[in-house]
C-alpha cells in the first residue's frame, strides 16, 4: 500500500509525523476540511459537496484495523507462509507469462524487472482477488479526520476527490482498503496521482481494471523510490553469533541504505565479508573474480536483517529491499515481495528455519484447519484460507479444549491436533452452511 507521498500542489510541507489532532465530531470535520478548498485550487466546491455528502464515518472500523495490521501483529513467518506460498507462487508464474511483453515494456522504461513488480501485485491483492470493498473517499477522509494536524492524510483525501472530479476514477468501482488505498496494486490517491502511468497504452489509466496500468505504475513508483535495475533486494546468509545483535536493522533502522554512503547499522560489502558473513550456503558473498559487473560489489552497500532475532533466518539487504519496504512501511512486507519475486524467478525458498517448535500453515492448510474446526461445529469459520476473528475465536475454543493455553494462532500442532481429533470423532460436514463470516 504505497502512501508516502502525495501530490506536490496538494502536499507541500507535509509532515507524516504530525500529532494526532482527531475532530471532535465527523461532521465539524468535514466543515472543517471544507473551509480548506481555497488552498487546493483544482478542487471545486461542487465536487467536495458532491462525494462527501453520503459519506461514511469509517473511523471506528479504522483505530481497530490500525493495530491489527498483519505485517505487524502475526509472527513473521505466519505472515510470509500465507504470502509466498505455492499457490501465490504458481499465479504469479501465469502472471508473467500472460503479460510478458508488457512487462518487458515496463522494465525497459522504469528498469524494474518482471518478478518484483507481479511479486507485488500478489503481496497487495492476491492478484486482484482482495482489492478491498470500502469507499475510497469515505476511508482518506475518516482517517484526515482522525488528525486533522497531517497533512499527508488530508492530502490523500482531496487527491481522491480530484481523480472523482477529472474522471479518472468511477464512483462505483472507486474502493479499496480501510486505509484508502485502492486498485490491483493498492496506492493512496495522491500517491497514484504521482506516479500513475498508461501500461497497456491505451490512453486512458485504469489501476482498478488494468493489469497493465496497475503494473506500470508500480514500477515507476518503486523506480522513484530508488530501485536500481541488476542489484539483489537481499541475500540469505550466516552470521557470527556476535555480530547479529549489534548490527541487526529492523524496519526503519536500515534507513541508512537510502544514503549516499554507507553509514549507521549499514556496511559495505567487503565489510561484512571480513566481518565473517557468508552466504547461507556457506560460499562468499563475492565470487573470487568479482568484477564490476557482478550484482553485488565490495562496495555495495548492506544492512543486516534478522526479523526473528539472532536465532532466526539472515539476509544482507540492500537499497532495493529499502525500495520495497517503503512501498508499505513493514519488514514482514518487504521480505514478502522479495522472497516471492526470487521464487517467481525460479529461485529455491529460504534456507533457515525460524526459531519456532510450532511451524506455520500455507494458505492451503489454513483451509483445512478450518474445514476441520467446521467439522466440530464452529459453523461461523469460512474455510477460505483467511484467519480473521472468528476463526481465531474457534481456535481458542479448541486449544482450551485440549488443555492448552489459547492463543488463536493457526499452527501446525492444532491441525496435527484437529486432523486426529476428528478422525476419532463422528464428522457430520452438513451441520454447517457451505460459507459463513469468519
């Protein structure tokens, strides 16, 4: 969900880090912001009156949603087992292969390549299977409205009421996120406005229906974000106990990469070589006759990257992986789009275990899981690979089952649980509806 910036005419000294100012009430809000048409000339009067006059108070919906945003709240290797699992695998091969020569065109003009801008629009939408259902107005001006001091939230709502007013957007299919976010590939009205571009070439630009347009703008997004063609988002590698702790960069700790030179928890290449870091396979991190030619130099520029802590998988990342990672502002994120763009490449997943005695379920799992809990009567569980509250409110009624604490989590050891549960149990599938709410 890129959101980072917004357009400049609307967003000019914005400040992300503003302090919350919420409006006392949603309609005091809407005046409020109203009042501020002068300063957003391409804005009519009667466009703002027009699409905000129905518009919904989504503010409840989205405090609660803030701070149970996946990236942050499962474990990461929960987060990336549903993410970069075989079946996202196999969509985005088909992906590449359907829109190779649009892709080729895209890579020739943004120089990002073909793995990472599909690998992205399977992180944010499943292909364009979950592209969200909230009104994209309602949302940008419910979250301006929960601080009104940020000019970047404010900026996004005016920016999608523009695209409304120039009809480069349609009222009916203008939806998305709970944040505001919208489209195949999930950007913020003002952010799209920035950097949105004609994939398919067909003179107008349509990230809601257009593969192509969707791809293309990605690209050139993450082009603007510093991605440099040819350089590996990351490299999986072992690391010297003493030197994990120190030098691990979590989430905006390896900003450093953004730097001209490296500086802070960043090295160089030849660094971290002499530091004893090696490949995961245990090779160099530069073949013996590394010219300047190679995808990584001796000075390269890496940060360290250990999500789980020092007993957990290690990659050297570079100024792509920090490209990525401000495309969503998450390192659970960042890891999703580079790990499944070296998959869709052909390359063999991960190497390290995590540090964990209860391994993580693939969406196709988690589908059985809930088939199962199905089976032992929690009929409100859709068994549709997603784990929302219901499902982990089923969970917890079978982990106290069993004697264990409840935690909610699908794991392996409740469906090895559940799978033996149910083969010594009467199963009776037609005690449930065929879907339900999870």
């Amino acid at each position: 969900m890129p959101g980072a910036t917004a357009a400049g005419f609307l967003l000019a000294g914005a400040s992300a880090q503003a302090q919350p100012q919420p409006a006392a009430d949603f309609g005091s809000c809407v005046r409020s912001l109203r009042a501020e048409l002068p300063k957003q000339p391409p804005l009519s009067v009667e466009s703002f009156d027009r699409y905000t006059r129905s518009a919904e108070d989504l503010r409840p919906l989205i405090e609660k949603s803030t701070v149970t945003q996946p990236e942050f709240k499962l474990p990461v290797w929960d987060y990336l087992a549903r993410l970069v699992d075989a079946q996202r695998v196999t969509d985005g091969r088909a992906v590449l292969e359907r829109e190779a020569v649009v892709l080729a065109g895209i890579e020739r003009r943004h120089a990002v390549d073909a793995a990472t801008a599909v690998a992205v629009f399977g992180v944010e939408t499943d292909y364009g299977r979950v592209t969200g259902r909230y009104p994209v107005v309602d949302a940008t001006l419910s979250r301006a409205c929960l601080n009104l001091a940020s000019r970047e939230r404010k900026a996004h709502f005016f920016a999608a009421l523009w695209l409304l007013q120039e009809g480069l957007v349609r009222p009916d299919t203008f939806r998305g996120s709970w944040a505001g976010a919208f489209g195949l590939t999930q950007f913020m009205p003002g952010t799209f406005m920035e950097n949105m571009d004609d994939g398919d070439a067909s003179g107008t630009i349509d990230i809601v229906a257009s593969v192509p347009d969707a791809l293309a703008t990605t690209a050139r997004f993450l082009k603007g974000l510093g991605w440099t063609a040819g350089l590996p988002w990351g490299i999986e590698v072992s690391v010297p106990r003493d030197q994990a702790q120190p030098w691990n960069a979590l989430e905006r700790d390896h900003a450093c990469l953004e730097a001209a030179t490296p500086a802070g928890l960043c090295r160089r290449v030849e660094q971290w070589t002499a530091a004893g870091v090696r490949r995961i396979d245990g090779g160099p991190l530069l073949p013996q006759d590394a010219d300047r030619d190679a995808p990584l130099r001796s000075d390269t520029s890496a940060a360290l990257l250990m999500p789980a802590g020092v007993d957990g998988p290690a990659w050297l990342v570079t100024r792509n992986y920090q490209a990525a990672w401000r495309y969503n502002r998450a390192d659970a994120y960042a890891l999703a789009i580079g790990l499944l763009a070296d998959r869709l490449r052909g390359a063999p997943p991960m190497q390290a275990a995590w540090p964990t005695d209860d391994a993580a379920l693939s969406r196709a799992e988690v589908v059985e899981l809930q088939t199962l809990l199905r089976q032992r009567g929690h009929c409100d569980v859709t068994a549709d690979g997603h784990d929302g509250p219901r499902t982990r409110s089923a969970i917890e009624a079978e982990e106290t089952l069993l004697g264990n604490t409840p935690t909610g989590r699908a794991g392996a050891r409740l469906l090895t649980a559940l799978r033996a549960a149910v083969q010594l149990e009467p199963v009776v599938p037609a005690a449930c509806a065929e879907t339900g709410p999870r």
